[in-house]
C-alpha cells in the first residue's frame, strides 16, 4: 500500500515537471524538468518492479537511468555548441 502511495506521489510531481518543462522560461529549465521526468520514471520502474515481485526491473531501472544521464549531457553539450556559435560558422 505504501509503494502504491509513493508511485501516485511520483506520477504528481512527474505532471508537475512536465508543466515546468513545457512552460519553462529558459532551455535550461526546460533540461532540468525532462532530467528530474526521467529520474521519477526510473524510480517508477523500480516501484513498479518491488510491487510485483520482479527483480529484473532493477536492470531495466539502471539502464534508463543511464540512458537519461547521457542524454542529459548530450543536450547541454549540443546546446552549449549552439550558443557559442549561434550561425553555424567554423571559423
């Protein structure tokens, strides 16, 4: 009952960081939102997997969560390029 509970609680916040990331004012808000999305979608995963008994969630778990790092710093990376050099020169 009680992981019932977090899981509705982790559904609310993951609404309410979409809210964020939909309406953020900078793109960096926007990153952090969609971060903290994937964050509280792994440990739905692993909720979801102590619920009903299946320890292989938790490599699935792991797996996104990497996953989501990567593309974290993939983002800001791309993002950082593009602010630097906001007309695709490459001089």
């Amino acid at each position: 009952m009680m992981f019932a509970a977090a899981a509705i609680a982790m559904l609310a916040t993951t609404a309410l960081a979409m809210v964020r990331a939909l309406a953020g004012p900078t793109v960096f808000d926007r990153i952090a939102a969609l971060n903290m999305v994937g964050t509280k979608v792994t440990l739905l995963i692993v909720a979801a997997g102590f619920l009903i008994d299946r320890t292989d969630y938790l490599d699935i778990a792991l797996t996104y969560a990497l996953i989501n790092f990567i593309g974290t710093v993939a983002v800001l990376r791309f993002y950082r390029v593009e602010a630097e050099n906001p007309r695709g020169d490459s001089a």
